[in-house]
C-alpha cells in the first residue's frame, strides 16, 4: 500500500532542490500533488518528471497572501481536502554581514518569504485541516535557526521563526488532528547552495564542505524528502511540534 494514495499534498518550491524531490517521492507513493513556486517553466519541467497522475501546478508567490488563499480554497474544493502542507519555498537571501552591517531590504525579502510565505499557507490549508479533522504540515526551516553560524543573521532568524511557529501551531492544531513538524537541514546541494559550491569547487575546497557534520559531507535533496514524506505520513502518526535535523550530525557536533 502507498502511504499517499488519494491524498492531495501541496509543495512549496517545488521547482527545485528539496522541494522537487519530495514532489517526486510524494508522487512515487500514489499522492496528487500540486507543485507551487514562482518559477513556472522549472515547474513544468517537474511535473513532467512526476509519476502517476491528478498533478497540478500553480506559478504563484508565497509572498502573495491573496492568491495563495484563492490556491488553497480551489484546491480544498476541486479535490474535497487537503492531506498534506509541505512548506518548503525559501530565499537565503545572500547577506553574511554582521548585525552592524545588515542590509534592512534583504531582511524583509528573507522574512518575508521565509516566516511570511509558511504563514500564509498554514493559514489558509490549516482552517480546511481544521475542518476535515485530519492532516499534516511539514516545514522546512533549517540548523541555522538552531544554532548561529550557518547563515547570514535574517535567514536564521526567519528559520528560528519557522521552528517556533511549528511548536505554536502544532499546539493550535493539535485538537483538530492535524500535525505540524519541521525538517531542519545540513548543508544539501541545490540550487540555494549553488554558491557555495562552486566557491569551493573553484578553490579546491569541496572536501572542506560538511567536516563539521559527522558524517563528512553533505545532503542529498532526497534524504530531505525521505524525512519530509516519513513526517507527512501516517508512520508519524504520534509525532507533532517537532522540529527535526536532517544534517548529517551538524547540530550534534
Ligand atoms: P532551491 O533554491 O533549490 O529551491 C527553493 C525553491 O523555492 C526554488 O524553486 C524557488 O523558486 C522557490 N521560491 C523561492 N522564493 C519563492 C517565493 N517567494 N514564492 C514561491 N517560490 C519561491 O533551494 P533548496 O535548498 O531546495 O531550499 C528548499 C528549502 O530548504 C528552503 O526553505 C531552504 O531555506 C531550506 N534549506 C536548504 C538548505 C540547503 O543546504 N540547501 C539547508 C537548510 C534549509
């Protein structure tokens, strides 16, 4: 039995990294998914590679309150519930300065699509959970909304945000059946991490990456789906207000 057959699951940032492959592997196991991002010819592009059938796209901005509730009510309606939230879009943002030096713009981009974006659709897709009695979110925040030093000030912030509105809303969501949890990630190659990488391939430093994980390197986007799908599913049936790392033993170290 496929642990997602006749459930609806919605990805956020879907056209890319982590969020196309939990689309994939969401897909693999019998869901309809309907991929969101801003990027609509990478969308398409995953939707071709998806198994299955009943999959949708939607280009919209998480940013954009009005459309992703207008999203999330068609949704509920064409398909009668929503199973499952995966919040996973998110921007770096690209500002390592210290405090003294933050770029105010680059902050209100993080916050704004990083907390503001997951807000928007564990708002809407919430109330239709609320509703039908049953579901699950799973958002992606990060180890640098663990502990400092693994991004810039903003992202951190934004992803500590994220982790805290996960424990609240479990705690709001609790009663009504609906789980929330988060995945944090290590470093994991994607398009985001695309810097980095060919920082250190440049400079002959990619051995370099991931020597504080304890496992020695870095993530693959479909670990992070392995984790994100177990999270969704009913194998975690009892699990709800976590927050857990995908990092390789990062946060361990
Ligand atoms: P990615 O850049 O490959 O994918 C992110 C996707 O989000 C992109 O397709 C992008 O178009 C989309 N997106 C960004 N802003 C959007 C917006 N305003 N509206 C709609 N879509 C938007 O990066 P990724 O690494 O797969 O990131 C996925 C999540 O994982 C992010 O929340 C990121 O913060 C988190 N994360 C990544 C890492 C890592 O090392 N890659 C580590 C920790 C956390």
């Amino acid at each position: 039995m496929k642990r997602f057959e006749n459930r609806t699951v919605i990805v956020t940032g879907a056209a890319s990294g982590i969020g196309r492959a939990s689309a994939i592997r969401f897909a693999q196991e019998g869901a309809r998914v309907v991929l969101v991002d801003r990027e609509q010819s990478a969308l398409q592009a995953v939707l071709n590679e998806l198994s299955g059938s009943g999959h949708e796209i939607a280009a919209l901005d998480v940013r954009d309150e009005p459309n992703v509730t207008a999203l999330v009510d068609r949704v509920a309606a064409d398909h009668g519930a929503i199973h499952v939230l995966c919040n996973n879009a998110g921007i770096a943002g690209g500002d390592y300065a210290p405090v003294t030096d933050n770029d105010l713009d680059t902050w209100r981009d993080v916050v704004d699509v990083n907390l503001f974006g997951t807000m928007h659709f564990t708002r809407a897709v919430s109330r239709h959970m609320r509703d039908a009695g049953a579901g699950a979110i799973v958002n992606t925040a990060s180890v640098a909304g663990v502990r400092s030093g693994a991004g810039g000030n903003a992202y951190s912030a934004s992803k500590a945000a994220v982790i805290n509105l996960t424990q609240t809303s479990a705690c709001d969501l609790g009663q009504y059946n609906v789980r929330v949890n988060a995945v944090c990630p290590g470093l994991v190659k994607t398009g985001m991490t695309k810097p980095v990488f060919d920082y250190a391939e440049a400079n002959d430093k990619t051995h370099k990456l991931g020597t504080r994980c304890e496992l020695r390197r870095y993530g693959r986007p479909e670990e992070l789906a392995a984790a994100i799908t177990f999270l969704a599913s009913d194998d975690a049936s009892f699990i709800t207000g976590q927050a857990l790392p995908v990092d390789g033993g990062n946060t361990a170290s």
